[in-house]
C-alpha cells in the first residue's frame, strides 16, 4: 500500500528549507507554517543536511504529510567552469554511508568558504566576525544568506537582495563551493533508495544554467524529475521544462522554495500534482512519507 495517500485537490509543496539550513524557520516552526499555509503535503529540503528531518518529524501537525529530503550542491564538471547546480533529492536512507559522507564534506567545506569569503570582506575593510556568523546560523548548513545576514545587521546593505548583488556575495565576494559531481550525486540519491529531481533548472538569475543534453544525460543515469515550477522560472521556462521532462519521461514538480523571511516567496506558491507526488512515493525505497496519526 502506498503510505500517506493523497486526494486529487491535494496541496502538496515538494521544496522548504529551515534553520537546518538558510531558512528562517526552526523544523517545528516549518511544519506548523505549512499546516497554516494549508498544505497537504511538505518537504523539508535543507542544503546538504538531513539534521531537520526529526525536529519536523516530532512536530507534525495532524493532516499534514511530511516528505523528507534534502537540497544537494552539485556541480556539472564538463562545462569551462563547470556550472554549480541543485539536486532535490527525496525520500532517501539518511544513513547510507557515501551520501551521508557526501554530505559531510559538502557541510565541512561551506564553513571554510564562509571563513574565507569574510576573510576577503575583512581585508577590504568589511568589519563582519566569522564566529559570530557560524554562531548565528546555529549549527544548521552554513551558506552566503547567513553572511548577507550578517551585511544587513552591519547596515552596509539593506536587503538579502542587494547583499547578492555583484557589489557583495553575488560576484565580488564570491566563492565556489565543494559541491558534489551531479552524475555521482544522481547515482548516490537513487543507490541510498532516493528519488533525484534536478531543482530549478532554468534559474538563470543565480548564475549560468546547464544546456538541455546534461539533463537528457542526467535522465539516463537515473534523474526521476524536474522542477518546473518555481519562482526563478518566467512562464516560458516553465513550459520549456514541462515540455523536455515530457520528452524524457521525467515528472515535474512545482514548489516555493520558501526559505521564511530570506526570501520573500510564500509556502505554497507553486504546488505539485498529486500525480508527481505519486510517482516520487513509488519510486522511494529509503524512507517513506510520515504524517501524524
Ligand atoms: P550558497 O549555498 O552559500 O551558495 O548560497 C546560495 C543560497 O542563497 C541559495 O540557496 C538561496 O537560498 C540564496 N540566494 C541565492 N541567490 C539569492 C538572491 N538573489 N536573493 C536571495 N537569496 C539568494
Ligand atoms: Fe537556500
Ligand atoms: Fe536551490
Ligand atoms: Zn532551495
């Protein structure tokens, strides 16, 4: 039997993030915003971290599904420079030991780029402290918004926004990640029982964007879906998504991405069909979907 059915009018938002990782809400505060937010269906997606599984999981509100997941750096190494992207990767064994590891090294890796980006702030005169930045961000997945964060609380910029522009963390201060090979990450998620959706893959404002071949390739390996619907996506590379995702195969998905007051985007912005939620449910063999009894 499937595990936490849904209805066909379900509201089912496949993409959040917490203070495991960037997000403004704790676990418990995230579960009880998608309860209130009406939704059906959440995933709890963190950078690189599985650490928010069991504070949401202990919080569940009754009638609310959580499905559990992670957001995974990966990069695309064929490109001249590679191109950085996002793997959501669903449902998986957190305990499998080369993706966890994986996932290690990716966390332990952010916080020598977060201590190096504030050392290049620092030598230009940019009073921000390292610990007090990895002090803030609590132990969750340390990544530029908690340093952006911390631009806003020196009132050098007045928004995440403005911190991400090219003057700060969007190029100047910029530093590339240890992220995961892409190929190797697909592989890690499905070997693990996961279900591996490549993350908006048309955001072309946070940076290049990867040519339809890798994700046709990405297919092959194991790639189960594509997120189409996301606020990063103009209706054309929506469709544009919808349309190759129909070509190969691969289901789609829509969510908001809600990061709480880091970003301004709502839950359940954009939403998922009951069918996709399905297929990811099926697919899984890692862990399934919990709802509160
Ligand atoms: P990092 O993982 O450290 O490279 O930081 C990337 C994260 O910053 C993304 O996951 C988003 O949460 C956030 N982000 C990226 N671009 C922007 C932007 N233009 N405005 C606000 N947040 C952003
Ligand atoms: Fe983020
Ligand atoms: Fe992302
Ligand atoms: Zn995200």
């Amino acid at each position: 039997m499937t595990p936490c059915p849904v209805t066909a009018d379900a509201r089912i938002d496949l993409h959040a993030h917490s203070t495991a990782s960037d997000g403004t809400l704790t676990p418990a505060e995230l579960v009880r915003a998608a309860a209130d937010a009406g939704l059906d269906v959440l995933a709890i997606t963190d950078h690189d971290s599985t650490a928010g599984w069991a504070p949401a999981v202990a919080a569940l509100p009754p009638g609310l599904t959580l499905v559990r997941g992670a957001e995974i750096s990966c990069r695309w190494y064929d490109a001249q420079p590679p191109v950085a992207l996002h793997l959501l990767a669903y449902l998986f064994d957190p305990e499998e030991p080369e993706l966890s590891a994986e996932l290690a090294r990716v966390r332990a890796a952010r916080e020598v780029r977060g201590e190096r980006i504030v050392e290049l702030l620092r030598a230009d005169g940019v009073d921000l402290s390292w610990p007090e930045i990895l002090a803030a961000a609590a132990g969750g997945t340390v990544g530029r918004p908690h340093i952006a964060q911390a631009l806003i609380r020196a009132g050098l910029v007045a928004t995440t926004t403005e911190a991400f522009g090219p003057d700060w963390l969007g190029q100047r201060y910029r530093l590339p990640k240890a992220d995961i090979d892409v190929f190797r990450a697909v592989r890690l998620v499905r070997a693990a029982g996961g279900v591996p959706v490549f993350a908006h893959p048309r955001a072309s404002r946070r940076g290049p964007i990867v040519p339809d071949e890798l994700i046709v390739e990405l297919a092959a390996a194991g790639l189960a879906g594509l997120e189409a619907d996301h606020e990063d996506h103009s209706p054309a590379e929506r469709e544009h998504v919808r349309a190759l995702a129909a070509r190969l195969g691969l289901f789609v998905t829509g969510s908001s991405d809600f990061h709480g007051t880091h970003k301004t985007v709502r839950l359940g912005a954009f939403t998922t069909a009951p069918e996709a939620y399905a297929r990811i449910v099926a697919e899984a063999g890692g862990v399934t979907p919990v709802a509160s009894t």
